[in-house]
C-alpha cells in the first residue's frame, strides 16, 4: 500500500461531510467553510503528488477571496506560479468526491495516470488569508501534505500574489526573485521608490491615497509596503481589520455597488484604492470636483498601463510586440479607445485568470486584465533580456520599462503591485484621477444574474461572446440587440455560482437596462 495512512487519517480527522458532488472550479474549491476540512485534506494530500509529478514547489492556498467572511477556498499553484494544469483540475474533482475508504485507491490511480513516482521527495507551500476559518483549514492541508510524505513550507497569513510569487521564485532558483516576502516587498518597493526619486509630485498628480484594505490580508500588506515605500506615497488606511472582512468595502463591493467603500471618509479629488480579501483584485475610486461618485475598474487600468508600456515601448525603439488581453465583459469603450486610439491590439480571453494569462504569452508583452480588477503584465523572456541590455545601454525609456517590470508582479495579479504601477503612471504623466478617467468614458452597461433549472445547457464560443446552446438563444439575442443602435449582450453559465450571467451595454443606461432585461427573458 503506498498510502498506508491516507484513510485511516480521513476517517479518524477529517471525514468526507458533504454528499454532493463538488468541482475545482475556476476558483478552486470554495464554499461554506464548515464544509471544507476534509477537501483541505485532501488538497494537501494532491499537492504532494502534484509536487512529486513536477518535481518542484507547489502551492496551496487558502481563501475565499471577496467572498463574505463565513465562506473559505483553497486553490493550488502550479510551479511557474500559474494555475493549477487543467488535468489536475479533474485529479482535484475525483479525489474529493471519492468516498474515504477508497482515498487510497484513488490517490494510487492518478499516481498512475500520471507516471508518478510516490516515493520522490516533494514541497509545498502553503499560506492563508485572514478568515477565522484559514488556520484550522490550514491544518487540515498540512496534515495531507504529510500523510502523503511530503516537507510543508508554510508562508502563514500571506496574500494570494505572495503566494504566486514565492513559488515562482522558489522553483526558479531565486532568478525571478529572492523567494521570500522581504524580497518580495523589496523588489517592488524599490523599483517604485527609484522611479519617483526626481520627485514624488508631478504636475497634477499628487502622492496620496486613500487605502481601503478590506479588512483582510490586503490591509496587512499595506503596512508592510508603507514600511517600505516611506514618503514616496502617503497612504492613508482604512479597514485595516478592525472591522468584518469585505463587507461593505473592498474591490468587489466598489465594483458591485458602483459606491464609495464604507469606512473610508469621503474626500474629493484623492484617489482610493481598494483591495480584495486576498489582494488579488484592485479597484480606484474618487469623487470628482462637482461631488460625483467615479470608479475607474480593471478596463480603466488596463488601458492606462498598457497606453504607458506601448508610449514607452515606442520611445525605446525596441521592436517587442505588446497587446492587452480583455473578456467579454470589458467595457466596449475600454475595447475601442485601446485600438483605434492608442493602436494596442486587443483579444479577448474567456473569463477566468487561467485564459487570460495563457493569450497574453503570445504577446511579447502581454497586458491582462479583467473588469473586475484582476490582473496583471507578463514579459516573455526575449523582452527582458531587450529591455535589461538597452537600460544598461543607458537608453532612457528602457530604463523605465526596466523599473516597471520591476513593480509588476507578473506571477499573478496582485492589488498591490498593479496599484503602485497605477501610481507610476499617473506620477510620469502628472496626472489627476479625472484626467486619468477622462482618457475615455465607459458605455452604459448592465450584468444581471438569471437562475435556470440547468446553467450547464448554456454553451458558449468566440471567447464566451456566441451562445451555442440552447439552439436558437443566440439568434434571438441578435435579434434583440439589433433593436439598439450599439448594443451588445452576452449571456454564459457561471463557473462559480450557480446562475446563468447576463451582459449588456448600450449608448444609454435606459435602453442598456432594457436590453438586460429583454436577454433575460429569453434565457429564462
Ligand atoms: P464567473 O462566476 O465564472 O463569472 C467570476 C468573475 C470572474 C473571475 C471568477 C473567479 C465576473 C463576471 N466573473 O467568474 O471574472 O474573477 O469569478 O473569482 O466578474
Ligand atoms: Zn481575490
């Protein structure tokens, strides 16, 4: 028996308590968190395999992101920091949903499925948010990890970027980074102070914000960098923990509910920053001069970054081909003003991280980013080297882009990372948050959620944009949208809820909403 342990541990400590059947969604594994033990057992005991069949580090981490405080998740981290092979996804599906008894059994198939050798040595690191919920899950992990033989390095209350990150580094030798959190906060602080060095004022851009921390682990991160960062941004926090985590505040709150995060005092003119529950997501918000309430999302940052790369790019003379990579959900104005205006190619991604990062490697560098604030730049190995030879050549624009790449955390998006980014651009410009948001202005659009018997009939192609099934659906949408001069909807089955999503944009909120609502009844 090469698991001798893996079941007696399962029944004894963590016994299988939920029937239904779960899947390793786009997120993970996320629900409840009183219904999660035995899946961190068991996620640990994966891992160890995961790690042996790769060879190197794998990381687990714990979390449910923005979701409220009650619930927990746990995603793994492939070596290079991506997301967990698509193969493993189904690996992670079988081995939860078997029965304890046969844990062993299981473990043993896809051991052989994948020509495994279980006797290797194997690592993985492990880290968690701030729930109440993660320690103990996390336990839940560790004991996996070591029933199945494998060594745990656990990085304790870290965000979901940090993770990415330190896997990377550990598994390349320390060539993207020091692979550990000092040489993560001081690879990015560093870069970040050296570009503001002439001056951290610039024309209308002012070095101050206000932090909105979700009272998570975002908020802790924060300090670290403000330790860091000294005097080159003045962060004010807020929801540093004191309070309940996401709620009312936040990246997905602000995205949501298009509002000012609560606990933050209202001040016209300053930007806002807010995170998500694992830091992973960002949103900037401010309040404009006549008092309006303006939310600047992922497209809003998207283009900004990808405008400044493509400007200094250009500048370089270095021939290295950019693009940004967007979902459906994009707003359309994002989507025009990036290609007509600034001639960025753009293609679209279905929706989750894991296709965004993969179309974005076949850029030289490759801009990602979904409306929600997720996102990030990767630069492929030829473009580092170009970019590292011209700055030591001393070409000025290179050295920028040198610096830049240095704040970035390509490994994954990372609030944090992209917000100081953010700030990079707007200090070069010396741009306020209106200039910022006036570069274009977004379409009316509305999303609307549609519960369905079986989400699962809705099939999709183009990147999520035509519906294949139900047949027919899609004509109908068509024939809906051509009533609006400009409209544009889209509907696609959730990979984490159990509803169908309804997209819609149009010249007005009035007809956009209409629109919404006509697509949804035809799903229903
Ligand atoms: P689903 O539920 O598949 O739409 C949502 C977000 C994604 C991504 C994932 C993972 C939207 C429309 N969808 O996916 O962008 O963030 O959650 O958390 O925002
Ligand atoms: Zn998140």
């Amino acid at each position: 028996m090469t698991f001798p342990k893996a079941v007696t541990v399962a029944k004894e400590q963590y016994p299988k308590s939920v029937k239904k059947e779960i899947k390793y969604g786009t997120a993970g594994f996320r629900s409840n968190a009183a219904e999660l033990d035995f899946v961190l057992y068991r996620m640990g005991l994966l891992a160890t395999l995961r790690s042996q069949d790769t060879g190197a580090a794998i990381g687990v981490m714990i979390t449910a992101s923005h979701n409220p405080v009650a619930d927990n998740g746990v995603k793994l981290v492939d070596p290079a920091g991506e997301m967990l092979a698509a193969a493993w996804e189904v690996h992670a599906t079988t081995l939860v949903n078997a029965p304890d008894d046969s844990l062993d059994v299981v473990l043993q198939e896809i051991a052989n499925k994948a020509g495994i050798d279980v006797g290797k040595k194997a690592m993985v690191i492990v880290g968690r948010d701030t729930r109440p919920s993660s320690e103990h899950l996390c336990n839940a992990a560790v004991t996996g990890v070591k029933t199945a033989r494998g060594q745990v390095w656990d990085l304790g209350v870290i965000t979901t970027p940090v993770i990415h990150y330190i896997v990377t580094c550990h598994n390349d030798g320390g060539k993207y980074g020091e692979p550990t959190l000092e040489g993560y906060y001081q690879k990015i602080s560093k870069a970040f102070v050296k570009l503001r060095a002439d001056g951290a004022s610039n024309g209308k851009y002012e070095p101050e914000i206000l932090f909105d921390g979700a009272n998570g682990v975002g908020a802790l991160a924060m300090e670290e960098f403000v330790g860091h960062i000294g005097k080159a941004l003045n962060a004010t926090r807020y929801n540093k923990g004191d309070g309940i985590l996401n709620h009312m505040c936040g990246a997905d709150f602000v995205k949501t509910q298009q509002r000012w995060p609560g606990g933050v005092p209202e001040q016209a003119g300053i930007r806002c920053v807010s995170v998500d529950g694992d830091a992973d997501r960002i949103m900037y918000s401010f309040i404009d001069a006549s008092g309006k309430y303006l939310m600047l999302d992922g497209d809003k940052i998207a283009t900004l970054v990808a405008g400044y790369l493509q400007e200094l790019l250009s500048a370089s003379g270095l021939k290295l081909k950019l693009g940004l990579v967007q979902t459906a959900y994009a707003n359309g104005a994002s989507t025009e003003y990036i290609q007509k205006k600034l001639g960025v190619p753009v293609s679209c991604a279905k929706t989750g991280v894991k296709h965004l990062h993969h179309e974005a490697q076949q850029y030289d560098i490759g801009v990602y980013f979904e409306a929600n604030g997720h996102g990030t730049v990767m630069f492929s190995q030829a473009a580092k080297d170009a970019i590292r030879a011209a700055a030591q050549a001393k070409n000025s624009s290179a050295e920028k882009l040198s610096g830049v790449m240095d704040i970035i955390n390509e490994t994954v998006g990372d609030a944090i990372s992209d917000m100081l980014f953010v700030e990079t651009v707007l200090h070069a410009r010396g741009w306020s948050a209106a200039d910022w948001n006036n570069a274009y202005t977004d379409l009316p659009n509305r999303q609307m959620k549609v519960t369905v018997a079986d989400r699962s009939v809705i099939t999709t192609t183009d990147a999520e944009r035509v519906c294949v099934t139900p047949v027919g659906l899609q004509d109908t949408i068509n024939k809906l949208v051509s009533g609006f001069s400009k409209g544009r909807a889209f509907v696609r089955a959730s990979g984490t809820e159990d509803i169908v999503r309804v997209y819609a944009e149009a010249p007005t909120q009035e007809e956009t909403d209409k629109l919404a609502v006509q697509v949804a009844c035809a799903v229903h």
